[in-house]
C-alpha cells in the first residue's frame, strides 16, 4: 500500500470514529435550538446560592450546544429538601431542567437524616462552582471569643430547618467537645439569621459559608462585629490562618475519619445537577458547558465584581466524591451518626 492510500485509510477511519460524536453533538444542539433550562435554586432569594446560581444562568447558555435560554427559579421549602425531591421524582428527565442546592443534601440519605426518597449516587452531577468552608462564629457582644471559650460560656447559635443540615455543625461539637451550644431553628435563610445575630436574638452561628459571608457582609470585618472561632473543612483556607480547624482538635483517628466523611459537603461546594436518567450526551454537553463558563474571562470579570469565590469542580468529581461517601466503613459511618446526635429547639 502506497503511503498516500495509507495515509487516506487512517484519515477515514478517523473520520468513522469522530462520525457519531459529531452526529450526537448536531442531536444535542438540535434539541436545545429555541428551548430553555429551568435552573431550581433550592433557597430562598438573596442568598449565597440564588447568587451563584443566578450569576451562573447568565453566562453559561453561551456554552450549550444550540444556545438554550437560562430561566432561574427559587423553590425553597424544608431546607433544600422540597428541590431535591422535585428533581429527583417530578422534574423532565430530558435535560431542560437541572438543580442546585445544599451541598449537604447528597449525604444526608446515608446518615439517616432525612426521610426524603431520593438516591445521590442517581443524579447527573454537572459541576461545582467552588470547594467550600464553612465556619463557627460568635457575635463580638458575646463572651465567646474563641472556640474554647464554648466549654464554659453558652453560645446561643440559629439555623434553618431542625437538623436537616450539615452546614450546621453544632451536633458534632457539642457531642465531641463538650460544647455549650444552643441550637434554635425555624429561621428561614441564611440572611434572616444574619439579622437575628445583628439583633441580639442570637450570639452566633456554627456551619455559615466563607465565600457567602465575605460577600454579603464585607462590613463585619472592617468593623470587627464577628469573632471567627473555626473552620470547618477537609482543607485549612488561604484566607482563615490562625483560625484552627475542628479536626485538628480530636485525637482519634476513627473521630477524624468521621469528621471528614461529614465534611465532605464542602467538597462538593456549590452543586449543579441533573435528575436522573437524562440523556447521557446532553449531560455530557452541560458538564462541557458549565466547565468552559468557570474558564470564561467575561463570567470571570462578573464574578470577580461581586467577589465571589470560583474553583472548578469537575462532574466526574462530585460524582466520584458522591459514591466514595457511600462506598464509607461501617465504623466510620457508624460514629458520623454518633457524631449527628442531638436535639434543637
């Protein structure tokens, strides 16, 4: 075989390969040309999320085969749960509709805290916007300045729903630790909480986001109103040195372990998925979609302005975060449970 016959057979079977991606990325755009993407925000409006989700829904149709328009929708109720479970069971499965909640959500099923029937591992995880830390922080009016100061002084914390979370951690301290912490519930969003610490309702709160808080209120630093008593993460932020890490307080290698499966929502940071069984070339197009918006300077430029905190996650990498949780020892899983124990008012 002359080398040009060779060379012509090699760019043919080239071509019969790249031959069905190309037809299925035509079908992709094919079913997105003139529809929308519903974008359910599982909080209520002004928050960490609906800001992220929001910002998100404006770039990110650029990037989807056919040009789909983003409509953003809150749906809160139950802490997240009520979104979850209308993805799960009631939304399209076509991949006109995808989701964002609570990062704690997926792990909530396999510590046995909610009732809700959904599985985790069934979503089409499209991305994260970010890796996430949460804190545990005091009103400056409190006699709680730091977190061992929480062994003798009571610090009166608000959350959402009664125990539905994992950004609240105060079951873990208390169980671990000792901690005097009193844990109201009821508040609805991360922003009537705020108020209520502003107020003297409360002294504090145990599970907030960093990136949320230095966005919507940048003025508590400059003016001193909050003491920052932990980080609570799998890995110490840039920006919260000094400030000690809950794992570094326990001696135990199986609390450790325990702590870090129940972290592990900060790793799946701000989420975004699919329900179940959509198409797997529109949700490969959205995993697409959504990493080439994170790398977007003009999706860059709007969220620097707003200085909101970017990382890329990768699908596959929530998904495999995802599984790897529920792939956890026995024992492990065992003492996370242990470790979630506890009653709010």
């Amino acid at each position: 075989m002359s080398i040009f016959r060779a060379t012509f057979a090699a760019i043919a079977a080239a071509a019969s390969l790249l031959a069905p991606a190309l037809a299925s990325a035509d079908a992709v755009e094919d079913f997105y040309k003139g529809k929308s993407i519903t974008v359910t925000i599982g909080t209520e409006a002004g928050g960490g999320y609906d800001q992220y989700a929001r910002t998100l829904s404006r770039h990110i149709g650029r990037f989807i085969p056919g040009k789909p328009t983003l409509i953003a929708k809150n749906v809160p109720g139950a802490d997240g749960l009520q979104a979850t479970s209308r993805l799960y069971a009631i939304a399209p499965k076509d991949g006109t509709e995808i989701g964002t909640f609570h990062r704690d959500i997926p792990v909530l099923p396999l510590l046995g805290l909610v009732k809700i029937d959904y599985d985790p591992t069934k979503f089409g995880w499209i991305g994260s916007m970010n890796e996430e830390t949460t804190i545990c922080m005091s009103w400056h009016t409190s006699p709680v300045k730091t977190f061992q100061d929480t062994f003798t002084h009571q610090l009166i914390v608000g959350v959402t729903a009664a125990g539905a979370t994992l950004d609240t951690f105060e079951a873990p301290l208390i169980n671990l630790f000792g901690a005097k912490l009193k844990v109201v519930a009821g508040y609805r969003g991360g922003q009537n909480i705020d108020l209520a610490m502003e107020k003297g309702e409360i002294d504090g709160r145990c599970g907030v986001s960093w990136s949320s808080l230095v966005v919507r209120n940048a003025t508590w630093f400059t003016e001193k109103k909050i003491n920052i008593l932990l980080q609570l993460g799998l890995d110490p932020h840039p920006d919260l040195k000094g400030i000690p890490m809950v794992q570094d307080l326990v001696k135990s290698q199986q609390d450790k372990d325990a702590l870090n499966l129940l972290l592990i929502p900060g790793l799946i940071g701000r989420p975004y998925l699919t329900p179940p069984d959509v198409p797997k070339e529109r949700l490969a197009a959205l995993r697409q979609a959504f990493n080439a918006t994170l790398k977007d300077p003009e999706f860059i430029a709007d969220a620097k302005k707003q200085r909101m905190e970017i990382q890329l996650v990768t699908g596959e990498q929530v998904e495999k975060v995802v599984r790897g949780a529920y792939e956890a020892p026995k024992a492990v899983l065992g003492r996370a449970k242990d470790l979630m124990k506890g009653s709010v008012e």
